[in-house]
C-alpha cells in the first residue's frame, strides 16, 4: 500500500512523470527526490501524470508546491495531469488549484 | 484505539476512519476528506509533537455524533509529545505559497469544530467535530 512507483518518459523536449500509488508523509521523501533529480534535465515542461494517484496529503501538496518553485527557477514549466476526485478536492481545500497549471491529459499538457 | 505514530500506519487509520465516518452516515466524498484531516493531524504529530521520531503512542477515539438526523462524527487524538500554545496553532496564510504548514488549514477546512488543549501531563488533544449538511 506503501509503495510509490514512477515512471519517466520522455516525449520530444517534455518530460512526463507518471505516478502510481499513494503520495503521503511516507512516501513523499524519495518522490521529492525523484522530481528533483528530473528538475535537473531542464526539460521545457515537466508533466506529472496524476490518474494512478487515488490519495495524496499535505506533504504530497507541499512537494509539489516545491518542485514547481525549482522547476520555474530554471526557466521551465510544470503541469499536473489527470487528478482523480479525491486528488482534485485537496487542491481546492488548499487553494492551489489556481496556483498550478492542471489540465485533464497529458496530450493537452505536452501541447500547452 | 492506540496506534505507533509511523507514517506507514496511517494508510491503515484513514480506512477505519472512513469506515466509521461512513457508518453513521456520512456521504462518501464527506468520509473522504474526514479522513484526510485525521490524517493531518496524526502526520502533524509524528512531525511536531514528537519531532519525527517514529513508535511513539497516539491515541484517537471516534464517536457517533449524530443530532437532529444529522450524522456527525467527533474525533479526539492524543499525544504524549511536546505541549504547544494552542494559539499558535493556526492555519497559514494561503497567499504565502510554500511547502509545509497546509494541515492544520485542511483540518479547520474540513471538520466544523477543531479545538486543541494541552493534556494532562504531556503531550496535546485535538478534538474534532463534523455534522453532516443534512
């Protein structure tokens, strides 16, 4: 139930990161450090690929909130794709659902 | 019930919570997010109370608190960790975008009564109460 996987591919100068599992306090360490590690490419947009995600939590938010500042430091973008119900509720109860740029798939992400 | 504050139990805490939260009558997409702020409580304070130090006892006791044909749940969780001013115990300023500092925000966001006290000894109780709309 702990286990988080990720998966990177890359299409044309995007990088699509998809993510299965939970996002929570236990996993959140080494999925901070798997999207650092892509940060570090420099790709025009980084597009993380949420529809495996059922549940994620504050540290989860809180990673990403941190990635997108690294990510934009270095002059690219971030998208979220493909936030299930659940997901999608925790960004409006935070607010940040107008703080990053979410759209349904990862087609629309790669295009934008 | 007593549970080892470690982040790989809480996967566990949330589905008896959304389970009870269900039992008494709460629509699906309320138990959800019931369960994601006895979520962020616990985390919290695997994180502050006992400054991320795993095994330490959390207690949470969660009771029917239906009224008036409207289901309700209360939820207590108690620590033996750090005592805080409850008053410093707030929610952070949402424009100030930033890692860290969102649970307390989706604990008052989602429940209707969030209430922390120092306990008896050492350690915090948070007391949280919902009602369902209707």
């Amino acid at each position: 139930m702990s286990d988080l996987e990720t998966n990177v591919e890359r299409v044309g100068d995007a990088l699509v990161v998809s993510v299965r599992g939970e996002i929570t306090l236990a996993q959140t360490p080494s999925f901070h450090q798997s999207l650092v590690t892509l940060c570090a490419q420099t790709p025009r947009i980084l597009v993380v690929d949420l529809s495996a995600v059922p549940y994620m939590d504050s540290s989860g938010v809180g990673t990403l909130v941190d990635i997108y500042r690294k990510i934009r430091a270095r002059g690219c973008n971030m998208a979220l794709v493909g936030l299930t119900d659940t997901v999608r509720s925790l960004f409006e109860i935070t607010k940040l659902d107008s703080f990053f740029t979410i759209l349904p798939t990862r087609d629309e992400a790669i295009k934008s | 019930m007593r549970i080892s504050g470690d982040p790989h139990q809480l996967a566990a805490v949330r589905i008896q919570v959304q389970t009870f939260a269900r039992d008494v009558g709460f629509a699906d997409s309320d138990c959800v997010h019931i369960a994601l702020a006895v979520d962020e409580a616990l985390a919290n304070v695997i994180e502050h109370s006992y400054g991320g130090r795993c095994g330490e006892p959390i207690d949470i006791e969660l009771a029917d608190a239906g009224h008036k044909g409207r289901a309700g749940i209360q939820i207590k969780v108690r620590d033996y960790g750090r005592q805080v001013d409850p008053g410093v115990i707030r929610s952070r300023e949402l424009e100030n975008v930033r890692p860290g500092g969102l649970g307390v925000h989706i604990i008052r966001s989602v429940m209707d009564e969030v209430d922390y006290t120092p306990a008896d000894g050492a350690g915090m109780v948070l007391v949280m109460k919902k009602l369902s709309r209707s």
